[in-house]
C-alpha cells in the first residue's frame, strides 16, 4: 500500500484538518504489517476483541492486534536509544522541593533566619506570617518543580545545597530572600521510565514522519528487527 497524497480522499481530509490524523494511520498500518504475531496469540486477541467491538473479518485481527503490533515495533526500534535519552533528560525529570520566606526588608529577613537556625520558629510558621509573596499561603512550600524552572539565582544556590539546608538570606531584585532545600526527588530508570522514554522516542519518530509525507518528501524507511 503506497501513501497517495493526490487521492481526492486525502485532499479532502487535509481540508478538514484531519489529514494527519490520516498519515499516522497510514504509517501505522505499515507498521503492523511488518510485525508478526504467533497465531495462538492473534486468535486470543482477536476473540477477546470481537466481544467489546462487532467488527469485519478483515477489520477485527487488524483491530485487535494493532497495539500489540505497534508495542512489538516501538521496543524493537527504540530500546537501545533510551539510556541516552535518559541521560540526555535526566536533569528536567528530577523534582525538588524547597520553601521560600521573602522581604523587602532585609534586616526582617535575618532575624528570622537566625530564629530558625536556633530552631526559635517555625519555617513554615514564619512564611505564612512574614513572607511577602504567594508561597506564603503555603508556608513557603514550592514544588515539586524542575530544578531548572525557577530564577537563576534561586537554581544556583539549590543545586549546590543539600537536603534540609537553609540558605541566605540573598538578595534577588529588590527582595531578600532565605530557602530551605527539602526534598531531591531523582528519576530512576526503572520499567515504567522505560516505556515513557520508549513512548517518547517514538512520537518524536512519528512526528517527523508525518512531516515527510506533508512536504512530500521520502520518510525514514520502516524495519522491523525483533529484540
């Protein structure tokens, strides 16, 4: 089956906005005619599908092996590709939480800094009452975040402080500003990273595709080599 953009179908349906809607579908059949399944396997799918949707013969072991076909392709294709990934990506998936207590005044901002490194009040306690941004109505509490999303100044000294650190006072702007790191939450590369990362590799696949058959262009030629 060979894509033809020229078949009045397709121009009718890139009109009404559903022309990629249409390229995925066709990238994806031919994904799935290059996957086999064991028989026995396609008979299960295939009866267990036929109860939730009546469909045609020839429509129904399409339907009902569709996503298993597609899953057999994306881990064949881009398994070896997810440590790099994940390297690549590791930093924006980490999570940190830290509380926040902001002044104007910088003489406010520490006392109470040393109130709460005496363990006199409460940093959450202190936010809530004295703080003058909107982290106050959290006690200060921010997160969990990327540990890149914040101000650079902000991001620098976090990066560098370990759990339970408070840090400052500072001054950013026209504020003085005291942090406590509380919490480094680390992306493992366990099961259910892998098939996100997998998942992911394969959209950005799909994607150029898609935009190879838009500008009329070759696409990436599809191969199937099981794991």
């Amino acid at each position: 089956m060979a894509f033809a953009p020229q078949d009045p179908s397709w121009q009718l349906l890139r009109c009404s906005g559903r022309g990629r809607q249409l390229q995925e579908a066709w990238i994806e059949n031919e994904i799935c005619a290059l996957v086999p399944l064991p028989p026995e396997r396609q008979t299960e799918l295939i009866e267990s599908f036929a109860l939730e949707l009546p469909l045609q013969p020839e429509d129904l072991a399409y339907a009902a092996t569709r996503q298993e076909r597609l899953q057999l392709y994306k881990r064949a294709a881009f398994t070896l590709h997810v440590e790099e990934r994940f390297s690549r990506t590791k930093r924006q998936r980490d999570r940190i939480i830290y509380s926040m207590l902001r002044c104007v005044a910088p003489g406010r901002v520490a006392e109470l800094a040393l109130a709460i490194r005496e363990g006199e009040l409460d940093f959450a306690s202190a936010a809530i009452r004295w703080s003058e941004g909107p982290e106050s109505a959290q006690g200060g509490r921010i997160g969990p975040i990327p540990p890149d999303l914040g101000h650079p100044e902000l991001n620098e000294r976090l990066n560098q402080a370990n759990e339970g650190d408070l840090i400052g006072p500072f001054p950013v702007g026209n504020m003085h500003v005291l942090l406590r790191l509380d919490t480094r939450i680390t992306t493992r590369l366990d099961e259910a990273m892998q098939e996100q990362l997998i998942e992911e590799l394969y959209a950005e696949w799909l994607n150029r595709q898609v935009e190879a058959l838009t500008k009329g262009e070759n696409m990436d030629p599809i191969e199937y080599l099981p794991t």
